[in-house]
C-alpha cells in the first residue's frame, strides 16, 4: 500500500468505497504490504510443510508491527481467522508468518518471525493486513485499520483493483511482483502465480535497485554514463569504472564518484561525462559502495566511440538500455537508426538461445522505435538484446526477476 491505507475491495459500492478513499492516508505503515500468500502447505505436491503470509516493508525507514495482525477468510466467507503479529519491520525487508500445517510436504518453512495456526486454502480467500487484533467481520469489510487487503482465486469476495489475484496451487504461491515493490492498487496485476519463495526477517534486505544504466558515445571524444535506481539501502555511492574490450580489469575513472542518497525509496537519477574515452570499443560498469565499505558491481555495457574502424555502427544504430532493469515481467527497448534500413532485434538467453523476436523490418530515419519484452513465460536470469542491421550490431544486458 503506497501511502493509502485500503483500496477498493467491494466494487459493488463504489460511492462508499471512494469515500473512504479519500480520507485515509498515512505514512510509513502503509508502506507495509503483504507480498506473498500460500495456502498449500502439507498438501500433496506441496514442497513446504506449512502454509504462511509474508510481509514486506518497501518504506526507507523501520516500522513497528506490534500489535497488528495478519487475518484471513475464504474466498466468499465473512468469519475471519487472525495471527497476532510482534516485533519492528527494517527497511526494504520481509517478514514471515507461519500458518497451519499439512500432513504433507517436505521442507519446512525458514525461521519465522510469528507463527500462527490458520489453515488456508490453496486456491482461493482474502487476506488482510490489520493495525490492530480485532477480528474483522464481513465477507467485505471495511475500515481505517485495514493497511491492506488481497484477495485471490476465483470467487474472492474482496480485493483491491478490478479482480483477484489469480489461483495459486498445492505447488504455487500468489508473490507481489518486484520483490514487494510493485503497487498498483491492483490485485489482479500486482500480483502473480510462481513456487514458493518465504522470506524472512534474517534475509537481506533489497540492496540498490539498478533500474537503467545507460552508457553512449556522445560525439568523437565523450561518453555519456547515466543511471537510476529506484531504491537504495545504506549507500555511500557510485564509482564509473572502465576496460577496453577484451582487457580483464576494469579501472576506476576520475572524478567519477556520485554520491549515493543512504536508504531511500524514492527514483534518484546519476549522470557522469567521460571527457577521454579510448578510441576502441571498451566497457563500462558501476560499482556501488555501501556505507559498511562493500562493493556491488553492475552489468558491463559496451560502447563503440565514433573514432573507431567500427565507429559506423554507433553513427547509424543506437540502442538503448532497457528500462525498467532489472525486471518482472516486462521492459521496453528503445533503438534509434540514422537512415531508414531493414533492422531485427532479437533476444538470447545466457546460452545464446534466441527467446524473443521483437522487431524485423524496416526502421525509418527520425523516428524512437519502441519495443516491448514481455518475459512472463521465461526464467529468471540475465538476457540480451540485441539489434542487427547488415553486419552491424549492438547489445544490452537485461535481467529478469522474480
């Protein structure tokens, strides 16, 4: 939940629920949101012994848990079941709540945080996230203490957006979409069906969110590199560093440190101009330092200076980084050409498999050509565009999340 407390659940009063829309609003607290539900604990096919809820607090500060709960009901019913939750959430972290268990499975659960005993269906009910332990009541409840609510499965009385999360199964949880990040106000979107993952308070929390990086000879002797993150945990900042292609170390290039902003939420953009960039194609990455002195590299991105033999591919294809990066499930590219020709951009997983063709015709000169990777049906793992055009061709890295 970004800054609201509920959503609309009950489309069958919107005038009601527009209402209370607009009179709730707070802060941190409704940065906590369930980011994971599953109900097929013991179950046959299931790998985990129990079910359980899990949370996640995308706000850059800790919030206090104590006193909540976390309750549920099935998909049309109106009596809830409720664990009472303890304790205070971090930043950018989960928190797991064990719920009943099965006479099947193999596995149990990480550590929790609380345990409970409801016993949830795998395949359809409603789960609210409560700011007291007070049972709800009501197939659609309503209410200042509700943070969030999701339902999933066919036949859930109460959600937010136009539809329930879809189904999971015995093998399947319903897992919020980027980590927990992504918040739509839309169950049916937010949300999607994948194995299990818990994750618990112990887990590390989000590191930087590399969302774009963006690297491309700007003339015959400057590179632009830019960047963006979406959210930042203990960050001191970014260091640009830089190969010739085909050399093994990466050096550290001057006056390249940007400041990192500490723990944030919030979209933050960088930008460094390299005045000397070599006059052969060569890479370039960053490393992030965090406050506690570790290093986090990035993906290399290969640039090809106009100086160069093979300098006419940078002067008539230009492909951008795709954004967001990393991903789930989707991202657009951008590519640009400097005289109408017939182009294909394609997709390889790490293997070189191609996984996705994306464009193969003619691109006119004057025009942003956008392309749209839907990778929903695909592992997660890093990818490559790339796009080609008579012997010439440029390549980014892009990796997909779950």
């Amino acid at each position: 939940m970004n800054r609201r407390l509920w959503r609309q659940c009950c489309l069958k009063t919107p005038k009601v629920c527009l209402a209370i829309l607009i009179a709730m609003h707070i802060d941190a607290p409704a940065q906590v949101r369930i980011s994971q539900i599953y109900g097929g604990g013991g179950n046959a096919g299931s790998t985990f012994k129990n079910d359980f809820i899990e949370l996640f607090n995308a706000a850059a500060e800790s919030v206090g848990i104590s006193g909540w709960s976390v309750q549920y009901a099935s998909s049309a019913g109106a009596a809830w079941q409720k664990t009472d939750l303890l304790g205070t959430m971090g930043p950018l972290s989960w928190f797991l709540i064990q719920e009943g268990q099965g006479a099947g499975g193999t596995e149990p659960l990480p550590p929790p945080d609380v345990t409970g005993t409801i016993g949830m269906s795998a395949t359809a009910g409603k789960v609210a996230l409560v700011l007291n332990e007070t049972l709800l009541s009501g197939g659609r409840p309503v209410g200042e203490s509700i943070v969030d609510m999701v339902g999933f499965g066919p036949g859930a009385s109460c959600y937010e957006g136009p539809a329930p999360a879809p189904a999971p199964g015995n093998a399947t949880a319903v897992l919020r979409k980027g980590e927990g990040m992504v918040d739509g106000d839309d169950n049916r979107s937010d949300f999607e069906v994948a194995p299990p993952q818990p994750r618990n308070s112990a887990r590390a929390p989000l590191p930087v969110r590399l969302v774009r990086f963006v690297a491309e000879a700007a003339g015959r002797h400057r590179t632009m590199v830019s960047w963006s993150t979406d959210s930042e945990i203990g960050s001191y900042g970014f260091f640009v560093e830089r190969r010739n292609k085909g050399e093994e170390g990466f050096v550290e290039l001057p006056r390249s440190f940007r400041q990192g902003c500490g723990t944030t939420t919030d979209r933050h953009d960088y930008q460094f101009t390299d005045e000397d960039p070599p006059a052969v194609p060569c890479e370039y990455r960053l490393r992030e330092v965090s406050l506690a002195g570790t290093a986090n590299f990035s993906q290399s991105i290969e640039v090809v200076p106009v100086t160069s033999v093979t300098g006419e591919v940078a002067a008539t294809l230009r492909l951008m980084q795709n954004y967001p990066n990393p991903f789930n499930p989707s991202t657009s590219l951008e590519f640009t050409v400097t005289r109408t020709e017939r182009v294909s951009l394609r997709v390889y997983s790490i293997l070189g498999q191609e996984v996705a063709l994306l464009f193969d015709g003619t691109a006119e000169v004057g025009r942003r050509h956008l392309a749209r990777f839907d990778a929903r049906m695909l592992p997660a793992g890093v990818y490559f565009a790339r796009l080609e055009s008579g012997g010439r061709s440029l390549m980014v890295t892009m990796l997909v999340i779950r």
